[in-house]
C-alpha cells in the first residue's frame, strides 16, 4: 500500500520515521506544508482549507491511505475529511487513546501548539475514553521553532520548557503522572522532557501511536519488495533536507517541491 502523510513542515517526520520502522513494506509519500508553516497560529478555517488541499494532493499522487500527522489539522480538519475514498487517520485519537490506557493514570497533561490547545480536541478525546480522568493543558508555541531550527538539546530549549511547564516539574504539588506531547515536533524534545520531568511523569508519543494505529488497513496488506519513499515540500526544500536527515536518520534525503497555488484556486 502508498501510505500518505502530511504535516504543516518536518514535525510530521516524526509520525513517517514511527510508519516506516512499524511497517518496513510499505511505501510512503509525505508532504512538508512548509510554505504555509506554523499551522498552530493560523484559524480554524485556514487550517481546514489547508488539510483539504494536501489531501486532495496526496490523493492525485495515488495513496491508499491518509495520515493526517498534525496536531492542528486533526484537531480542526478530520471531519471535513470524511467520504474520502481513502481511509484517514489523525494523530489526535490515537495518542489519547496511548494515554488513556495508562492503568496509572489520574491525571493526563496535554502540551501543544496554541491552536491545538485552543480547539479542546484531546480534552474531549481524552473524557470520552477515560470519563473522570483530570485533565491539564498548557500551549507550548515556541518548541515548534526550536525544533525547526535544531534547537533542542540546547540550554535555552530546556529553559523554555522548564518556564512552560514549572508547575509540573519534580517538587511541584500538582502535576500530572501522565503527558501527552501532543504536537508531532514534540516527540524530538522527549528526552530533554524526559530529564526535566523525571521518571513518574509517563510521556505519550503520539507519532509511535499513530503508527499503531494503522494495523486496521496495513496489517493484513501484503508488502512491497521494493518500497518507494518520496519527500514533497512547498517551499524551503535545504532547511528540510537538513531537517530530514536529522529526523529520519538519513544521511541524505530527496526532496520534490510542489506548488500548491492551483489547489489553493480551485
């Protein structure tokens, strides 16, 4: 099967490198939205006029299966991606679902980008599958860019995190035992995280969830002996490239750079 991804830039790589280790077979197609990043500070309808043109490109290009790996898309664009005629999954369900099955867990914490915060989709995920749980929430905007730029194990990342997150760190009353790093770029911060928050807090990847969660159509699917796996981005094909070898443990990647104008008209 043609598995296809898409992300506002490279923190979907995460949820592609997650696909691609669980389902060797398989060839993927994924779409870096980089001319059009941060979805995480953009509206609702933007988002959802967005999602719906990488869609429908992945959909040109033949896919047989959609992975919706931003946080943002999933929170705003899912249903108005239904009917399709290829299966769709978002990373938000599947990563409340990781967290929800915690035997431990009281209280879930859910990091993300403003706009995945603001849209209230992992409390409602989040209630639905484990009614009464606690839940606390708390918009991390700039680990997206530290992220894009390289950033991460850095001092100033961990000050960042440590200031976004000071009442949940070792000695603090009230934290939560379980977090859910509920943006794709987040899971590159899990071991700073990791480190700060100390081993009680249990971290959520929602990219190796997402990747689970993709047996329904790829576990009885035969696989290819030779998979194909092809990079598309919209703009700032070097910086991605960069960005690419880092996340995906390439030497080197090939990117396509595709324009979007003509979906964008339609």
């Amino acid at each position: 099967m043609l598995i296809g991804v898409f992300d506002s830039g490279i923190g979907g790589l995460t949820v592609l490198r997650a696909i691609r280790e669980a389902w060797p077979g398989h060839s993927t197609l994924y779409l870096g939205d980089t001319a059009r990043v941060p979805y995480g500070s953009k509206s609702a309808a933007t988002v959802v006029r967005y999602a719906r043109q990488n869609t429908r490109f992945l959909l040109d290009q033949g896919v047989d299966l959609l992975v919706v790996a931003c946080n943002t898309a999933s929170a705003y664009a899912m249903d108005s991606l239904a009917g399709l005629p290829a299966p769709v999954v978002g990373v938000i369900e599947p990563g409340a679902r990781a967290a929800a099955a915690g035997a431990a867990a009281s209280h879930i914490g859910v990091i993300g980008t403003a706009a995945t915060i603001r849209s209230g989709a992992y409390e409602r995920a989040l209630a639905r599958l484990r009614p009464g749980v606690r839940i606390s929430v708390r918009a991390c905007p700039l680990f997206v860019p530290l992220v894009e730029e390289g950033w991460e194990a850095t001092p100033i990342a961990r000050a960042i995190a440590a200031e976004y997150l000071a009442d949940w760190l070792p000695g603090a009353p009230d934290r939560p035992d379980t977090l859910v790093l509920g943006c794709t770029h987040y899971p590159v911060l899990r071991p700073m995280l990791a480190e700060l928050l100390g081993p009680e807090v249990r971290l959520i990847d929602a990219a190796r969830a997402t990747a689970a969660a993709v047996a329904p159509w790829l576990g009885g699917a035969a696989g290819e002996a030779v998979p194909r796996h092809r990079l598309f981005v919209t703009d700032g094909a070097e910086g991605f490239a960069r960005a690419g070898c880092r996340l995906l443990g390439q030497e080197n990647v090939e990117l396509e750079v595709v324009d979007m104008t003509p979906l964008a008209a339609d």
